[in-house]
C-alpha cells in the first residue's frame, strides 16, 4: 500500500511543470523529478544522494545557506529569484520556493526546492528593456554618430562582449564606434581596424555582409575557423586579445542601400550566439538603419534651410511667412529674414513670439485699413499688395508694400500668408514731391488758360456780331483745342489723385455717338 501510494506521488511529482526537489538536513539529494531532469540534464540517478551545492547551485555560499536555516526556520518558507547552473555549465534564472520538511514529531528533516525555471521569461523582458532602451537612445539625437556610440556601449554588455560600427566612406568601412566589456582592448580593437581595414579575410566577413546585404553568423569560432579568418600571425594574435569566439555582423540600409555594418563579438562558450541573437541584431541594426537615415535627412533639411537663409538675409526687405488669419488672435509670424532687424529695429524674436506683431507696430490711422486689405487676399485665396505705414522701434514711420500670397493645405483652404514687405518711404517721398509739382504745374498752367478761353469766347462773340465768318470757324477751333488743354491738365491732376487713392468719382451718362462724331470731327 505504501509503496502503491509512494509511486503515485512520484508520479505526480513528475506531472507538475516544476522541478521538485527534496534534500536532507544536509542538502543532500533525496528526490528528483522529471521536470528537474528537464531543467538541470541531470538523471535522477546521478544526482541522487549527491549535494545540491555539487550539482544546481551556482556557488557554495555559507550566507545563502544562513539565509536559508534563518527564513525557513522563521517562516517555513523562502521565495526568491536565484541564478542556478545546469550540467553544461550554463546558468539559468529560477524563480524558488524553499519549503522545510518536518517529521511526524516536529523536527526538521530537510527540505524540499519547488524550482520554475524563468530564464526565457527574463531574457525576453530584458530583451524589451534593450529594445526600448535603444529606441529612447536612438530617438535621441540627430547626431548619429554620438548615438551609434551609445548604442554601441548599451549593447555591450547586455547581449554581447564587444561591439564594432562601421560606415562606407568613400566606398571604404570606416569604424565609427567601440565598446567592449574591457575598456583597455578597445584600443586593441581599433589598432585591428586601422592596420586591417577589411577587418576579416574570407568569404564569411564583414564585406559579405556589405556585398550580399545579409547577416553574418559563426556561432563558434574554432581555431580552424579563425586561421581563415586572419590575414597573418599578427592579426590572429590581436583578434585573440580582444577575444574572438561567437560572432553576428548585420548590415545597416539607408534607402535600401547598404551603408555600413554592426558587428557584434562573444567571448565565452557559455553566451554562444544563436538564431534569437540574429534577430535581435537585425531589429538593432534596422532602428540604427532608422536614425542614421532620419539624421542624414535632418541635416539635409538643415542645409538646405541654411542656403534658403543666406538666400534672403540680405533681400533688402521683410521675407516673412505667417500661419493664421490676419488680424486674428491666433496669426503668428513662424518665420522671418534677418534683414528685418536693421530695417525696423525690432529683434526677429519680437516678431516670432508675439501673436500679430506685424499689426501691432502698424501706424495706427492704418490699421483697420491694413487688416481689410489682408483679410480680403486671404479670403480670396489670391495674391496681392498692402500699403501702410511701419512704425520702427526708434520711433520713425516708414511706408511698406507687401506683396503677399496666401497658403493654401491639401484641401485649398487659406491657412496663412507667406511674402516680402519692402520700405517704400522714398518711393512714396518721390510720389509726393511730383504730385505736388503736379499739382503746382497744373495750376500755373491753367491760370493762363483760362485767361485765354475768356479772350477767345470774346472774339468769337465779335466775329459772330459781324458775321466774320472767314475767322469764326478758326476761332472755334483754337477754343476747342483749348478747352482740350483744359482737360488734359484735370486728367494729368486725376492720375495723380488715382495713384494717393483721392480721387472722387463723378458719375453721368455719356452719349457715345456724340463722342465719335467728336473724335471723326477732330
């Protein structure tokens, strides 16, 4: 009965997904089951009645066996998360439950390990922490070169002793970043890359990676291996310095091209490489891919932008672009030129952080004048010009015509303006003093004018009053001519009064017939 009821605990023991497994007093084996087998690779029969400190704990540690008398002895149990070795020498997390064993008087018989093996469950949430880690890293620099350095040195030594970052130059790989679990070999490393540019000799090398776009994967490198690998003597013995045993090398795309490589070296028989390993070199490889291009681009942008600037620092005028309608809380001015500060005075800071600032230094008679004309080019989604006058941080008052173009999204709706303001205060000093001597000639010239119609109105009256009809018809003519003078000089003042915006419309009905009978008489 006995043994019937010990076989069939065996048999459960040996069900559960947990190694369980009891000790004595002496931490001496006394029960293994098959989950045990499973996760350590030791046989029950050659672990049985042998130490467990010979066999699954990592170190023969007089603290944790304290720990363990102390806990269990207080609690009757002991929770923790444990490094453990297997048979091969390859240490496993384990997540352990230690229960104390008592007898049917009370007394202490041992112990009995409930062990749940957590390496896989670590390594993956290690995995995602790198993974993160290395986004937050890469997304946080344009400057690639600073962050290939970064990763380079988090990669090592999360998921590899030493790491190298290469970029074609010139059709040539030149390293970029080191890292290495002992700082004082990186010099070694580099002093390899400097005297062995091609960095390995063979088929299975970095410029394989380079020429076929794939990864590269020796999960061992033997001796055999590494002879093919070295060029000589000399760079066999540097690549033993550094240490040489498992290697990944992943290629980096830029626009699908290749660019560069990242290669990644373990050292020990214990942390060979493998198809997991693989993958995740190639995520790394593929988010380094990422910044190198977003870097390349930003600095692309910011070139361009630099020679767009040098372009219109000196356009002797406003070179400005504005998001939001005018006149409305919300406008403000996202970009202007240089220039603007000596023509005005004002700081291209006053101009970006204040809502409007380009209303708000308007003269203020020309206000509500500057924001119609604005608005209504907005509205029509047309370009077009405004006049008004500037007042300048010292005080002056200058006129301004800009000539501006709304911006139109994807949808054709106005979402701001874009444009130059030139300084036309001479052009308008200009148009001032000519029309005044317009204004001045006009006068002078009609003065005598009028003098004369009055004495030709006069000898037409006396021509007619003797019927002098041979110089009525020439006196007629003069009169006309004139008369036509006359209006040429109001026409010369009406041009004037269009261009100041003066002018007043006096509105009647015109006979076109009779105008052409004038026109076919002249």
């Amino acid at each position: 009965m006995l043994q019937r009821a010990s076989i069939e605990f065996t048999q459960i023991l040996d069900f559960v997904s947990d190694a369980i497994i009891f000790v004595d007093i002496e931490f001496h084996i006394l029960k293994w089951n098959k989950t045990a087998e499973r996760i350590y690779y030791w046989k029950y029969e050659e672990v049985v009645k042998r130490s467990a400190f010979d066999i699954f704990f990592h170190s023969h540690d007089p603290a944790y066996i304290n720990l363990l008398h102390t806990k269990t002895h207080k609690k009757g149990v002991l929770r923790g998360e444990v490094i453990h070795i297997r048979k091969d020498g390859s240490l496993i997390s384990v997540l352990s439950s230690v229960l104390v064993v008592k007898d049917e008087k009370g007394q202490m018989t041992g112990y009995v390990f409930i062990n749940r093996d957590v390496t896989q469950q670590k390594k993956t949430e290690e995995i995602f922490r790198f993974k993160v880690e290395a986004s937050r890293i890469l997304s946080s620099s344009l400057n690639y070169k600073k962050t290939l350095n970064n990763v380079a040195n988090l990669v090592v030594p999360k998921i590899a002793d030493w790491c190298a970052v290469e970029v074609l130059v010139e059709n040539k790989l030149r390293p970029l970043a080191f890292a290495h679990v002992d700082p004082r070999k990186i010099s070694i490393a580099q002093k390899v890359w400097k005297k062995y540019p091609n960095f390995l000799k063979g088929f299975e090398n970095n410029h394989y990676a380079i020429k076929t776009d794939k990864p590269v994967i020796l999960r061992k490198i033997t001796p055999d291996v590494l002879n093919k690998l070295t060029y000589n003597s000399v760079h066999r013995e540097l690549l033993l310095k550094i240490g040489f045993n498992s290697l990944i090398i992943v290629p980096l795309f830029v626009q699908k091209k290749v660019i560069g490589d990242i290669t990644l070296v373990n050292l020990r028989d214990s942390r060979l490489f493998g198809k997991n390993d693989l993958e995740l070199a190639e995520q790394l490889a593929s988010r380094a891919s990422l910044a190198i291009e977003n870097a390349q681009l930003y600095k692309m942008v910011e070139q361009e932008r630099m020679r767009l600037n040098k372009l219109v620092a000196n356009v002797p005028g406003a070179v400005w672009e504005a998001i939001g309608e005018p006149g409305k809380p919300t406008q403000r001015i996202v970009f202007i030129n240089k220039y603007v500060e000596s023509m005005l005075g004002y700081s291209i800071k006053d101009w970006l952080s204040t809502p409007n600032f380009w209303l708000s230094i308007v003269y203020p008679s020309d206000k509500k004048q500057a924001v119609i004309v604005a608005k209504r080019k907005f509205d029509s989604k047309r370009p077009g010009i405004n006049r008004f006058r500037w007042v300048k941080k010292n005080g002056d008052i200058i006129w301004v015509e800009s000539q501006s173009v709304p911006i139109l999204d994807e949808n054709g709706k106005s979402t701001g303006m874009r444009g130059v303001t030139m300084d036309i205060t001479k052009r308008m000093e200009l148009e001032n003093k000519k029309n005044e001597f317009i204004t001045i000639a006009s006068h002078e010239l009609k003065t005598p004018l009028t003098t004369q119609k009055a004495f030709i109105q006069l000898l037409i009256k006396t021509a007619e009053k003797e019927n002098n009809n041979t110089y009525l018809p020439f006196l007629k003519k003069v009169y006309y001519q004139t008369d036509r003078l006359t209006s040429l000089i109001n026409d010369l003042l009406d041009v004037s009064r269009i261009e100041s915006g003066k002018l007043k419309y006096n509105m009647e009905i015109m006979d076109i017939a009779n105008c052409l009978r004038e026109s076919v008489y002249d």
